[in-house]
C-alpha cells in the first residue's frame, strides 16, 4: 500500500500514519480548523464517524471554600485514520459545523494515558 500525503494543518500535532478517504479529514480530506483546540478523555464512541469528549474541570466556590468537579461533553468528528477508542486522550480542534451537534475534530490521539488529563 502506498503511503498517502499528509497536509499541514497548521497545528504541530503528529500526522498520522494511517490513510483514510474521509472528506471530513483535516489531514487527508479538505476540512480546515480554526479557533481552539481542547483536550480530552473519548467518553462515548456510539455514533459513526464521531466520539463524544469529556473534559472534567475543578472550580474553587469562595463561599464554601470547597472545590465544585464540572465536566463538560463535546461532540467531534472522528476521522477513520486516527482510530480512537473508548478511554484514550485526544485532541480537537475547533472546524466549520460538520453536522447539527458537530463542530470540533480530532486532530491527534495520545494514546490511553495521554499524560494531559487526570480524573478527579
């Protein structure tokens, strides 16, 4: 199998090794990304195509002097070349609206551990 070329994203994220033939690639296809880029924990892998993202957040309430846990579900585009699954640290990065609920795609997989995200 011949390897396929990558493009330049614009961010420094590992290209990856994989090819794919999805339109919706930002690597392969002709997706483009802008604004943020988040990190998280692939809580949900359901739908075809996409993952559901949870990014967990520790908020200091001054009235309690306690801390509040917070969590927040992003949906994002899954592209077939970074296989993703249930439990792995991702990166995504913010893109035009690919569907109703989607407009974020995951630019980078870092594996299980990651070393970004803890629970809490």
């Amino acid at each position: 199998m011949a390897v396929q070329k990558t493009r330049n994203i614009g961010v420094e994220v590992k290209p990856p090794e994989g090819a794919c033939d999805d339109e919706n690639c930002p690597f392969h296809g002709s997706l483009k990304v802008r604004g943020i880029i988040l990190t998280g924990r692939v809580y949900k892998k359901g739908m075809r195509g996409a993952v559901i993202v949870e990014r967990t957040t520790v908020q200091y309430i001054k009235k309690y002097k306690r801390y509040m846990r917070k969590r927040s579900r992003i949906s994002a585009h899954l592209p077939s070349c970074l296989g993703a699954e249930v439990g792995d640290v991702v990166r995504i990065a913010e893109s035009r609206p690919i569907s109703k609920t989607i407009h974020f795609v995951v630019i980078e997989n870092l594996g299980q551990g990651g070393g970004v995200v803890k629970e809490v």
